[in-house]
C-alpha cells in the first residue's frame, strides 16, 4: 500500500513539474508549478485528485475533497422575439430535477449557475420551455453566448410570467403574504416550472414555478382588493379576500379550470399588417378590464388572442388594406388618427 502512494505522488510530481506554465486546468487536472512548490503540491493535492470528488449538487464535497466549481451559462434571453423583461426567471433543470435558477438583468442578459447533473440540461424562462439545451455538464466550464429563446407561456399566451411588481424589497420593508399550496390545471399537476401568478385587478403582484406533484410557495407584493390567481396562465379557481401583511397561508390549493382563449395571436395579426401594427386593445366584459398587445411590451402583454365575433381596436402607423381572418379590412388614417375598430 506504501509503495502505490509513493508511486503516485511520484508520477503527480513529474506531471506538475511538466506542465506548462499557461495551462487552462479544471478540477482533477496538474496545477502547473515546479521545482520543490512540486513536492508540495503533489503532496497536498494527491489525496483529492481522482475520482469522487464534488458532492452531489456540486457543492459538499465527497472523500474529503473540495466541492465542484458549478457550470455557468451567459447569454440573453428572448420571448416570442422580444427581450425577456428584467427580474423574469430563468431556471436549469436535469430531468425534473431543477439544478440552477436565476432571474434576467436588463437588456435581456442572464448568468445562471447549474449544479451537478447526470443527463442533459434544459431551460425555462418564466416558466417556458427554451428553444435550446446542453447535452453535458462539465464543473467548472463558463459557456459564454448560450442565446436562449422561449415561445410563449406554457399554457396561454399574453400573460405575464415576470417578476411581481412592484418586488417586495419595494414595500418599505413590509412582510409580504405568503401562500404555500399545491397547483393543478383541471385536476392535474402541471410539468415543474410552470408559472403561478397572483394579480391585484390587472396588476400582477406575485410569481412563483411550480416543484414536483404542483408544489409552490408564492410570495405576493401589497394588495389593494381581492387577489386573483393563475396556473400556466389560467384563471384558478380559488382567490383571496384580501392581502394581510406578514401572513403566511398554508394549504391553499389551486385548480386552473379556464380554458386559453381561443383565437389568433396577436403577433401573427402583427405580422400580417407588414411593419404597420402599432397595438391593439379590446375590453374583457367578464373581469371589465382592457387587454393589449403591443409588440415592445413581451411578456407584459395581457391579449391573448383575436376571437373571432370580438371587437378589437387596432393602432396603425398609416392606411393599409389587409385581409384579416378570412376578411379585407381597410384600416385607415385620417387627420392624424389611426385607430380603427374592428369585429375579428
């Protein structure tokens, strides 16, 4: 047993002696020094170099060995085209395992760090599957221009998935009110990360991802009057009376029964208008708020599609004849105003 130790230190000796001094290294490899800094070193790093070492999720080490450096991704992110908004979350996860979260800076930049994970890695912003995915995790490594995109919601679109405004760190220093449950969309639990949202009238106040079996724990900014929720953009079926500061309440259980609006998105109406759609708005009769979409706003949006029989205002930036679901609308300008009411 002596002999293979001393053999070992030995060979690790000669390898960092060798190396050169400019040397990239990651956990496992020869630091590069020489001479008797070698000696040492052989003899404090060989009883951590090998096999075993980093704990699990990357952070307790095994065998005495210290932990391994995460991997980190850099890049920006982007829903339905536009720069996801500041404060938006963005989470890593190996299977249904989530393994790094962190929330968009301005301009749409991000740097998540991902723990240890066996399989390949996946991405979620604000709850919505991205376009791209790592197929290895290396400790250590920093990926620089990894440029996610999501497509939308993972339940309906135009609703915002961002960050609760204004964020708690905004009341003056008031507890907020928590809510601990588990949420369903009819009856089933949703895939871990779907958004659950609070809103007090249309102004959201909370935003959490759903864990395992539905679990969440969503942490809810001031409230004026009730508090509304939604499950992967659906109206749930449970609301709250009002907002009780520092209050933490537990079982309270959702189950989204809503259906997504129907309808065309609004950014193919966009699209069809050629560069000449500005916004549109229409008026939910039901919750007797308006609802929008303009193109700049991303995930602030709250029009989830054009249904047909609706009456919609829509903002143009000069007269255009277009054909609009099956019919040839003139939407026109005239002395300066260019809003024009239309029936989808």
């Amino acid at each position: 047993m002596v002999a293979v130790v001393a053999v070992a230190v030995i060979t690790l000796t000669l390898t960092l002696a060798l190396a050169p001094a400019d040397t990239a290294l990651a956990w496992g490899e020869p630091f590069p020094v020489s001479g008797v800094s070698a000696i040492s070193a052989a003899m404090d790093t060989a009883s951590v170099v090998g096999p075993g070492v980093g704990g699990e999720n990357g952070g307790a080490p095994q065998a005495g060995g210290p932990p391994q450096a995460p991997q980190v991704f850099v890049g920006t992110a982007t829903v339905n085209g536009t720069l996801a908004a500041a404060g938006t979350p963005l989470t890593a996860w190996d299977g249904a395992k989530q393994v790094g979260a962190a929330t968009v800076e301005e301009s749409g930049s991000f740097v998540i760090q991902v723990a240890r994970s066996s399989g390949v890695i996946t991405f979620r912003i604000g709850g919505s599957p991205a376009d791209r995915t790592h197929p290895t995790w290396t400790p250590g490594l920093v990926t620089t221009g990894f440029d996610l995109t999501a497509g939308g919601t993972t339940g309906c679109l135009g609703t915002n998935l961002g960050a609760a405004t204004p964020a708690i760190g905004q009341q003056g220093g008031s507890p907020p009110h928590v809510f601990v449950g588990r949420a369903l969309v009819q009856g089933v639990a949703p895939p871990p990360g779907a958004p659950v949202t609070a809103w007090d009238g249309d102004r959201q106040i909370g935003y959490a991802a759903t864990g395992e079996n539905g679990a969440f724990t969503l942490t809810t900014a001031r409230a004026a009057g009730e508090i509304t929720f939604r499950v992967d953009g659906r109206l749930a079926d449970r609301t709250q009376p009002r907002w009780t500061l520092g209050q933490v309440t537990t079982g309270f259980n959702l189950n989204a029964v809503a259906d997504c609006p129907e309808g065309t998105p609004p950014a193919t109406v966009a699209e069809a208008l050629d560069g000449r759609f500005v916004r549109a708005f229409t008026f939910d009769n039901e919750r007797k708020e308006w609802r929008f979409y303009d193109p700049r706003a991303g995930q602030a949006n709250t029009l989830g599609g054009f249904v047909s029989g609706q009456s919609y205002l829509v903002l143009v930036t000069e007269t255009v004849g277009v054909s609009l679901n099956g019919k040839y609308r003139n939407l026109s300008c005239v002395a300066g105003n260019c809003w024009n009411l239309i029936v989808w």
